[in-house]
C-alpha cells in the first residue's frame, strides 16, 4: 500500500513536472503590424519540444498553414481553416515554416524554430511566392545575428 502512494505520488510529480515544462505560444494573425500589412506577430518563435503554438485571430479571413518546402522530411503538416484559432503542437525538432493561404503571396508567413537545429540550405534557397521570399529572407538574416 505504502509502494502505491509513493508511485502515485511519483506519478502526479512527473505530471506536474511536463506540463510545467510545456508551453503554449500565441501568434496573432493580422490585417497589419508593426512589419506591415498581412502578417503573424511575432513572425517567428524558437519554441521547446512538446510545445504548443496557438493562432489566435486578431483579424477576420486569416489563417494557419504549414508550408510542405519548409517543414522536415517526413512532416505530415497542417491546414487550419479561415477565421480558425488553430493549435498545433511540436514534437519534432526543426524549422517549420507556416503560411496564411490568402495572404501567402502578400508576405503572411512566420518561421518556428523547434529545440536544437540548423536552418537547412534548402530553406534560403526556396523562392517563396512573392512578398513571402523576402520576409523569410529577412528571418533568415534576423535569427543568424542571434
Ligand atoms: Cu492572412
């Protein structure tokens, strides 16, 4: 009986100890910011393992996507609807590039950086449609001076 309570015990511990290690992150989604029109704030994230990200809809007709040329191999991604404060959890660690499919070419893009890595070439080399390249080009340059 005394095993029992001391694993329970053990068991609410360990419980207690993830989820106060686990994190959720808001991303607003916005007709305009301090980086101009069509925008998420802030426009990227270096979040941990087993964190949450959640798009909360400032502005109407907005919404959350991940982009297939900027996710790992082998990420099955996500779409979110218009309007839909989406929450989307992160188990894998890597560079996850997210879009608003309206607004893609009006530059609605945000980067997550998931625990430990590298942006992968591949990335800076992938001509995003529009405004879109230029803002990740610009994150790129941004997260490198960090
Ligand atoms: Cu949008």
């Amino acid at each position: 009986m005394k095993l029992i309570k001391q694993s329970l015990s053990m068991l609410c511990l360990l419980a207690l100890t993830t989820t106060a290690f686990a994190q959720t992150h808001e991303v607003l989604m916005k007709n305009r910011g301090a980086g101009g029109p069509m925008v998420y704030e802030p426009d990227y994230l270096a979040i941990q393992p087993g964190d949450t990200v959640k798009f909360i809809r400032k502005h109407k007709s907005h919404n959350a996507a991940s982009i297939a040329e900027l996710s790992p191999a082998g990420y099955p991604g996500f779409v979110g609807k218009i309007d839909e404060e989406i929450e989307v959890k992160y188990d894998k660690p890597g560079f996850y590039g997210i879009k608003c499919t309206p607004h893609y070419a009006q530059g609605m893009v945000m980067l997550i950086k998931v625990g430990d890595a590298t942006l992968p070439d591949s990335y800076r080399t992938f001509k995003a449609p529009g405004i879109a390249d230029k803002r990740f080009q610009d994150i790129y340059t941004r997260i490198e001076k960090q």
